[in-house]
C-alpha cells in the first residue's frame, strides 16, 4: 500500500465527489415502484398471517395453507 497521509485521501474525495456534503442517506435499500410494491404486498398478504411461532411468544409471519414455498 502507497504512504498517502489522511490529508491527500480526503482532498482526492473531494475533487471526486465535489456535491458529497458528508451526511449518511437515510433512505437506502429497496426502492418499489407504486404499482409493484402493491401487488406483490397484497399477494403476500392474502398468503401469510403474522401470529406467534414459539413458545417463546416470538412473532413472525406463517404461510396459510396451499403447497410448501
């Protein structure tokens, strides 16, 4: 690895990223379209139930029925 001191790494981000204002974006991950995001809720939805899975009193979500996933 070359000796680049703190300084030089941070100015060549810089000069790379000129708009990057150093603030984490808050909204990462998925993005759905409205119509997608819909359907495939709606399907998931009307197939699972969101109930207790342990004696633990642990909740999560359980497909109704119908063949194995």
């Amino acid at each position: 690895m070359s000796d680049i001191t703190l300084r030089e790494i941070h100015a060549r981000h810089k000069r790379n990223h000129p708009n990057d204002k150093g603030v984490p974006k808050k909204g990462k991950g998925i993005t759905w379209s409205k119509q997608s995001k819909h359907c495939t809720l709606d399907e998931f939805y009307k197939t699972h139930v969101y109930t207790f899975i342990d004696s633990n009193l642990t909740k999560g979500w359980i497909k109704i029925g119908g063949e194995e996933e």
